[in-house]
C-alpha cells in the first residue's frame, strides 16, 4: 500500500481518506520511517521517498538493488 500528502493530510495512492485498515498499515510504516531517522528531522520529500522505498514492488526493489549495487552509477547520482 502506498501513502501520500495531500493538503497537508495523509490520503491513500488513489487520493481517498484512509479507511481503518490503510490506516493501521500507514501507522506502521510510519514506525519504520521514525525509527530509521531517529532524531533527524525530515522534509516531506524524505518521508515521502521512504515510504515509497518501503511499499515499493518486486520490479522497484530489483531496480533499486541494481543502482545500489552498480558502483559507478551510485557515485554519479550521489555526487551529480
């Protein structure tokens, strides 16, 4: 399940309100993003990149494992 801001509220990746059970896996993932940036304090567009890392699908996931994996690659969008 995917997440996003709209107005300043959490809505689902179709825009909807979040019903009971999107909310439950919203407040999960949630934990995860503010247990991963402990006392960091993060922009919207982190949070937002993190929770899409973190409900991405089987086809995001290898593309992000072939980017973390290709040294070359990795550097050039770090340092660009």
């Amino acid at each position: 399940m995917s997440f996003k801001i709209v107005n300043g509220k959490w809505v689902s990746a179709s825009g909807d309100k979040l019903n009971p059970i999107e909310a439950i896996e919203f407040q999960s993932s949630l934990i995860k993003v503010r247990y991963f940036a402990g006392d960091k304090q993060l922009s919207h567009d982190k949070i937002t990149v993190m929770m899409d890392i973190l409900n991405s699908d089987e086809e995001t996931d290898r593309t992000l494992s072939f980017v973390v994996n290709n040294k070359s690659l990795s550097k050039k969008l770090i340092f660009n």
